[in-house]
C-alpha cells in the first residue's frame, strides 16, 4: 500500500510589527516565548502569511 503524505503548507512570514510585539510581550511584559507563540497569537491581523 502507498503512502500518501500530505503537501508542505508555506513557511509563515511576519510584519515588523508584529515581530516587535512579540518581543514587547516577553520583554515588557513577562510573558514567556511559549506564552506568546500560543494560537491565539499566531493568527493576529499583522500576520502576514502570504
């Protein structure tokens, strides 16, 4: 039986911006690197995934 195996979906990119936000968050406010590359943050409007 042949393996199917699924297409590699495209490499995300991010803004400046957003990036910086990241940073913001673990620097300023404590959050931790785990903490801020939760779902909820990876789909923020200044992602830019095209």
């Amino acid at each position: 039986m042949m393996e199917v195996k699924k297409p590699r979906r495209p490499r995300r990119s991010y803004t400046e911006e957003f990036k910086a936000g990241a940073v913001r968050l673990v620097l300023e406010e404590g959050k931790t690197t785990s903490q801020v590359s939760l779902p909820q943050f990876r789909g923020h409007p200044t992602c830019d995934e095209g």
